[in-house]
C-alpha cells in the first residue's frame, strides 16, 4: 500500500525542527498567529513518531499473516534507513566538539550506540537532534513485538496498554513541569522530555491507527478535503492557542509527549485515505523528493549550520535573516544531495550486505 501524499508533511514537520532551533524570527515565524506553528519543532517530533508507527503497520503488518516478521532481516532495514546518515551527523559535531568528548568520555559512545536518550545529561549533547533517533532506535526494536501481540490478542489488549501509558505519561510530565523541582536543561528535564518511555505512548498509538486503516482500506470512503483542512487547522489551533490555555488553566502544558497525538492522527487518517486533486498534488515527484530527503534535513540541521555560521556568514555580511534563509537553502540542497548520494545507496548496499 503507497501512500505518497504523507510523504511530504515530513518536510514540513522536519522544516518546523530548523525554525524552531534558528529561525525563530524570520518569516512566518515572525506572524503571531502562526508563530507557535513555524516553530513547533519538538511537537513535530512527536508527530514524526505517531507517523513512524502508522507507516510501520502499513508496512509490516498483514491482514492474514503468513509467516511471522522476520525480526532480523527487518532490523537491518531499519538500521539502514536511519544509521548512515546519523552517523555522518555524529562524526562531524563530534569534530567540531573535540573539547566536550575529552571532558566527557561517556557521551560520543553512548551517542554511537544510540542510547544517550536514555540517561539524563545526554540527550542533547553532540548532535542534539540525535536524540529523536535513539528513541526511534527504541521502537524499531520494539516494534515486531507489539506486531506479534496484535496478531495473537488482536487490537483490544494492546489499545488499553496505550491508553494507560498515555495516560501516566501525561501525569508524570505535566505535574513534572509544574513541579518546584523542574529547571529547564535538568535531569528531570532530560527524562520528562526525551526518555523513550515517555514518547511510546505516540507510537503504538501511531501502530493501532494504521492497523485499523488497513484492515478497513477497502471499504474506506475518499476524505472530505473540508474534513482534511478542518484537521489540519485543528493542529494549528490546539498550537497557538497553547500559551492561552497556559494561562487560563495557571499551568504550564506540554504538547510533546503526545498530549494531542489524537489530533495528529486524524490528519494523518484522512490524508491516508484522501483522493483526487488533493492526492495528485501532493505526490507530486518535488515534493515527495522533499519528503524523502526530510531525514537529511533533520539529522544534519546542526552542522550545516554550524558550517555556515563558522565558513561562509563572516564572508557574506548577511543580516540574520538572510543568514537564516541562506543556510536553509543550503540544508535543503545538502539533504536532497545526502539523500540521493549518500542515504539511499548506503541503505541499498546495506540490505543487500547484511540480508
């Protein structure tokens, strides 16, 4: 099952991560109205992992299952898929930090091993968006397990565990963040925000939405484009309308932990099962060539503008927006290069080394 049209919302959630992290002020960031939205980059994190286990099910998972997943050949894949151009990211902050890795000998090997989310006072070290992917690493693993539990108890069992994990990830961050005891850039902090327990709630939701949508692909009627305009403005509306909803409630409120995945994955259901105009433009080869090179873009945001702001910004006397659209242009053109000379025929030699 293809469902391109997703395909390019990646761009748009990984282009959030980049206002988020350095174009904060810049055009439309710059709109207090959409503010909130342009720079929603760790809430788009969330999104990528609500996504991740709604491909994955589409991917993997069978209807009538025939023989079991193999676990090995489907790890390599994975492995395939996010390591290289981790790596290549890892290698060159890890260049750029020679002073941090002989200070801390523990963090550039807990970064290769893709665990640094799990122990607070790593996770954004080195190459921070790095992060995401050790929790990522953390469902790939999991994922052909919690197939396994759906093809032997069916969807039920496995919806009420992510019911109540949702439920006591939403207590433990919100009474966290409200806490005497939370800082930002803490060990609370660090746990709240990127342990991978407290982003699974996302994923198995993403896994039982795409189980369900492809034992009911057949039957499925095309999605309204009203319906699947009125979903998207209801992400943005649940985004700026966060800091009111603050300061009604006397709160701070976190939307990363997957508090309005139900949101995103309405959006991504109707996109799924969009057709006509709406399906042909999106899968327009452009775009879905963004899509596919938004992995690039999110893994290598930091040296390439690092790169930048060392080689080229002192050269040009740019002013700080231009800088900013400047380098950005520069990420897309280095993502689509990655992603063609790089990603893809690694991950292909890969499969084909390993499988």
């Amino acid at each position: 099952m293809q469902l391109n049209q997703i395909t390019f919302t990646r761009f748009i959630a990984a282009l959030t991560v980049v206002f988020f992290h350095y174009g904060a002020t810049a055009f439309p960031a710059s709109l207090s109205w959409l503010h909130e939205s342009v720079t929603a980059g760790p809430i788009a994190v969330n999104y990528f992992y609500v996504l991740s286990g709604f491909i994955m099910a589409i991917a993997y998972y069978q209807i009538q299952p025939e023989k079991p997943l193999n676990k090995r050949r489907y790890w390599i894949a994975r492995f395939a898929r996010i390591y290289p151009v981790y790596l290549l990211a890892l290698l060159l902050m890890a260049a750029a930090s020679s002073k941090e890795l002989l200070e801390n000998p523990l963090n550039f090997p807990l970064h290769l091993a893709m665990l640094q989310a799990w122990i607070p006072g790593y996770p954004m070290s080195l190459n921070n968006p790095g992060w995401s992917l050790s929790v990522e690493a953390f469902f790939y693993l999991s994922f052909p397990f919690l197939l396994a539990l759906i093809y032997k108890t069916g969807v039920k069992y496995l919806a009420v565990i992510c019911v109540v994990i949702w439920l006591i990830t939403q207590f433990v961050l919100i009474t966290s963040i409200n806490s005497d005891a939370y800082t930002g850039k803490s060990l609370l902090h660090d746990f709240v925000y990127y342990h991978p327990l407290m982003h699974f709630n996302a994923f198995i939701a993403g896994l039982l939405c795409g189980v369900l949508f492809k034992r009911n692909a057949a039957t499925l009627k095309p999605t309204n484009t009203f319906l699947l305009i009125a979903s998207l403005v209801l992400i943005i509306v649940l985004l700026e309308t966060r800091p009111m909803l603050e300061s009604l409630l006397g709160i701070k409120l976190a939307y990363t932990n997957g508090l309005i995945a139900p949101a995103f994955l309405l959006f991504i259901w109707l996109l799924a099962a969009t057709k006509g105009c709406v399906q042909k433009a999106l899968c327009h080869p452009l775009l879905i060539l963004l899509g596919e090179a938004s992995f690039s873009l999110y893994i290598l945001q930091k040296p390439v503008f690092g790169l930048y702001n060392k080689l080229i910004e002192p050269r040009v006397g740019l002013s700080d927006i231009a800088d900013f659209y400047s380098t950005l242009t520069v990420l897309i053109i280095v993502s689509i290069l990655s992603y063609k000379l790089f990603e893809s025929p690694l991950r292909t030699i890969i499969n084909k080394k390993l499988s």
